[in-house]
C-alpha cells in the first residue's frame, strides 16, 4: 500500500501531511529547476517572465528557500542565484531569452562545476540588477 492511501485511510490529518509534503517536493524540483540555463529560457521564451504575478511568486519563493534550513535540502544551490536574479532583475530576465546568453551562461555553470571557477559577476553586470523585483 503506497504511502499516501495509508494516509488517506490513516485520516485527514495524515492526508494533509502527505500533502504539504508533495507540495513541498514540488516547489523544491521547480526552485531546483532554475539551475538550468534552458529552463530559464523557456520561461522567457514563453513570456512568464514578463507575468507580474509570476515574477512576485519568484520573489516569495526565493524569500523562503533562501532561509538555511530549506537551502540545505537542495541539491542545486546554484539555482537559488539565478532564482534570485529572475526574481530581481528584468534585465536578467530579458536577457535569459538570449541564445547566446543561455549558451554562455551554460558555459560558465560547467566550468564552475568541473574547475570550481567562479561564475562571476559578469553574469549579474551584464544583465543588470534593476532592483525593481515585480
């Protein structure tokens, strides 16, 4: 019997539990899936960077994983930066839709992973930091 019918037939207490904790597990793969250059392209690609609401969710929910309990649970914590900086920088998030953006900053995340070579400012300089958030 799967973990979440034992839950359900355990009661509605346990059946909330088992729900915030797939939500939970939800939010963590989304806020994990801004580590990759291609799904941040997509995003501006199909236009839920210019969303406010959106970009307010992204506000909210680098807020929340940033605190160090919940940052200690991901595996990618490069995602929290570009997180932050899609939360923070339309410039950012503008450029994200950029072939060549996408590809240079692919570029720097694997030397950063295979030399530990930092991926530097250039990344923040060069799609700017508007301070605006929403």
């Amino acid at each position: 019997m799967s973990s979440s019918i034992a839950a359900a037939d355990a009661g509605a207490d346990s059946l909330d539990a088992v729900t915030a904790s797939n939500l939970l597990l939800a939010e963590s793969e989304f806020v994990q899936s801004f580590a990759q250059p291609a799904f941040l392209q997509h995003l501006a690609r199909s236009g839920q960077f210019s969303d406010p609401n959106f970009v307010a969710r992204l506000v909210a929910l680098h807020q929340r994983w940033s605190q160090a309990d919940r940052a200690a649970a991901l595996r990618y914590p490069m995602c929290l930066e570009m997180l932050r900086l899609a939360s923070s920088s339309s410039a950012f998030r503008d450029a994200c839709a950029d072939e060549a953006f996408s590809a240079a900053l692919r570029a720097a995340q694997f030397g950063h992973w295979v030399e530990g070579s930092p991926i530097g400012p250039a990344f923040v300089d060069d799609a700017g930091d508007d301070k605006k958030g929403v």
